[in-house]
C-alpha cells in the first residue's frame, strides 16, 4: 500500500526517533574507552551500552508512536479505516524490520 518514497519517509522517522541510551539497563560509564595513558584520557569518556537494547528501546518506542508516524507518511484525512489500519500495519512491519526483530 505504501509507496517507495512513503516507505523511506518511515524509515527515516524510524532511524531519527530518540533513545536515552544512557537510561538503558545496560548503560554504564566508561572512564577510559581507549585504554591510553591517564594525562591522555580527555573528554573521550562516556556511556556505552548493548546496541541490541539500543533496537529494541527504539523498536518499543516507535510501536507506541507508530500512529505519528502514520500522519508522518500521510494525514489521516480521507483515508477509511482499513487504509489506515493497512498502512500502519506495513509501517510495523518496516519498523520491525528496521529493528532486526522477528515479533
């Protein structure tokens, strides 16, 4: 139902959605991610966490707000309800696909 241009415009609200990964169960502070020298340490300290929480963080988020998403591809106005249920069932489907999930 959705077209290319419609598809890539869900991939990129997708990819742009944000995730605090800092709030992941999985994040911790690394002081010293390089392992160099003390006096060389700088501002290259930070959190780092599991990527695959990272996917599944942004997967769950954008199930919440997929109908965002929907007026994102095209306002609701004029559609009936099987096209926007339609529509938003591919775009849960791009979703999952995006997030390497198998939901």
């Amino acid at each position: 139902m959705l077209n290319e241009e419609q598809k890539e415009t869900v991939r990129r609200w997708f990819k742009n959605l944000p995730v605090d990964c800092a709030e992941l169960p999985s994040a911790h502070w690394v002081n010293n991610p390089y392992g160099v020298d003390e006096a060389l340490v700088g501002s290259s300290s930070g959190y780092e966490w599991d990527e695959e929480e990272e996917k599944e963080a942004r997967l769950e988020k954008a199930l919440d707000w997929a109908d965002d998403c929907v007026e994102e591809v095209q306002p609701w106005e004029g559609w009936t309800d099987a096209e926007y249920e339609a529509a938003r069932a591919e775009i849960i489907e791009i979703f999952k696909k995006l997030a390497g999930a198998n939901k």
